[in-house]
C-alpha cells in the first residue's frame, strides 16, 4: 500500500514539473530573436512602390533599380543584415508593415505626411523633396494657382501629390483629382490628354522630363509640404531602425551616399 501511494506520489510531482517548465517558455524555439532580425532564416523584406524613378523603378529585366535600393543594399551591408525587395502599390506599404507582410519601407515617402508616423516608426531623413505641376509642353497653365475647376489633374493614389488631387477636387478647385497605382499610368493620362496636369515629386518629374522633355514641362514653383524621405519600420522595432539609422550614417561619412546621389540624380 506504502508502495504504490509513493509511486503515484511520484508521478504527479513529475506531471508537475513537466507542466512548470512549459510555462516558463522552456521552448527554444521562441522565435523571438527571429521576430526582431524580420522574416524567414533573418532575410528583412523591404517593402516599395517601384514606378517612382529615380528612387525605385524597375530595369528590362524586371530588376528593382534606384537610389533607394542602392542606398538601402548598403545600409544592410554595412549592417549585416540580409534583405530581399518586394514591389506593391504605395498605399498598401504601411499596411504591409502593420500586418507583418513587411519589416522596412523604402520608397520616398515623406516622413512627415498626414498620421503615417503614429502607424510606422520613420528613420532619419535620407532626402528632401517639394511637389510640382507637370503639364504638357504646349500647356499653358502657369504654375499650380492657374488651374481651373474645368480641369483634371493625376498623382499617385495614398501619396502626398494624390491627397492633393483629391483635396483640390473636393474644395471645387479641379473637376476631378485622378488617383492612379502607377506614375507611369499618371504620364500616360497626362500625354493622352485625359487630365491637364500632373502633381508629382520634383526629383521624380526631373528624371521624367530628362526623356520626355519635348512632350512634358514643369510650370510654376513647387508647392505644398516640404517633404522628408525616410525609410519606416514596424512601430517599436527600435532595434533595426538604429540599425538602419547608423548605416545611413555611415554611407554618409565614408562618401557612398553622395556617390550614390551623383549616380542617380546627375
Ligand atoms: N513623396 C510622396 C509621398 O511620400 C510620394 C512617394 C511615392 N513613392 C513611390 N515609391 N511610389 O507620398
């Protein structure tokens, strides 16, 4: 009788322990770490919207190309980070980083716009920028305060240019403000007639009217916010972003950055 009662006496402390060390996380497997350095076996996702030339776009072969990825591959370089690049539409950038379909954005977004920053935690400012009006050649509107309510103009939908539109067309100022997914489709609009004018980024409509300077122009002066590019990550993740951080501090005082800025913006 002794026996068996020490026996079960037994069994139920060694229940007891097993349960106590499941509790206290004895998996090894927390993936904790793992959480922090992104993804699958540590590879971040960089998260763009590749039709914004000459920060990303994509080359023949369906390459991402630019400054920000040259920019960004040597930040995680120079970090020992590992990164892969995926393309989508701008306005799902910051819902990739909330859903955790991404770990960095790098894609000139302006740090400063609306409330992206109480969603996505932005780094230190990689580079400034204004909006200007991009018209054809033979337009001849005048700048951003000629526009009439008979017009139309195009930007890019979920970006600072395209709240523009859509806040020009809601106050009665342009008969319609034309949100697209591509700037490349806001071009084609522009040439084919369909809208008078298009809001874009300046270094952007620079790099457009480099090739197409016989078809398009700039008029007037920029407008709106002085814009700051950053790269973001997932709210809280202070981790990377100091890592992002002293990358991009460091192409800047070995000379990379500016190489980089002379390659692209020449
Ligand atoms: N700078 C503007 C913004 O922050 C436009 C950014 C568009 N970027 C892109 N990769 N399409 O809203």
């Amino acid at each position: 009788m002794k026996n068996t009662l020490k026996t079960m006496l037994a069994l139920m402390l060694g229940i007891m322990m097993v349960f106590a060390m499941t509790a206290c996380g004895g998996s090894s497997d927390s993936g904790d770490s793992e959480a922090a350095e992104g993804g699958e076996g540590g590879t971040l996702k960089v998260v763009t919207e590749a039709t914004f030339a000459p920060f990303e776009s994509t080359d023949e072969e369906g390459n991402i190309i630019g400054f920000d990825v040259d920019m960004m591959n040597a930040i995680a370089e120079s970090q020992g980070l590992t990164i892969e690049w995926v393309n989508m539409e701008f306005d799902s950038l910051i819902p990739a980083l909330q859903s955790n379909q991404g770990d960095i954005i790098c894609a000139g977004m302006n740090k400063l716009a609306g409330d992206r920053a109480e969603k996505v935690d932005f780094g230190d400012t990689y580079f400034e920028s204004d909006l200007m009006l991009l018209v054809k050649s033979d337009s001849d509107l005048t700048g951003i305060d000629a526009v009439t309510s008979d017009m139309k103009l195009a930007s890019q939908i979920g970006t600072t240019g395209g709240d523009m539109v859509q806040q020009m067309k809601e106050e009665g100022k342009i008969a319609d403000g034309v949100v697209l997914n591509q700037w490349t489709d806001c071009y084609l609009q522009l040439q084919n007639g369909d809208v008078q004018g298009v809001i874009v980024d300046k270094p952007v409509g620079e790099a457009y009217l480099n090739a197409h300077s016989d078809i398009a122009k700039f008029v007037g002066d920029s407008f709106g916010e002085h814009e700051e590019f950053a790269f973001a990550v997932q709210k809280g993740n202070t981790e990377l972003l100091d890592k992002l951080n002293a990358g991009l501090a460091e192409l800047k005082e070995n000379g990379t950055y500016e190489e980089l800025v002379a390659k692209w913006f020449s």
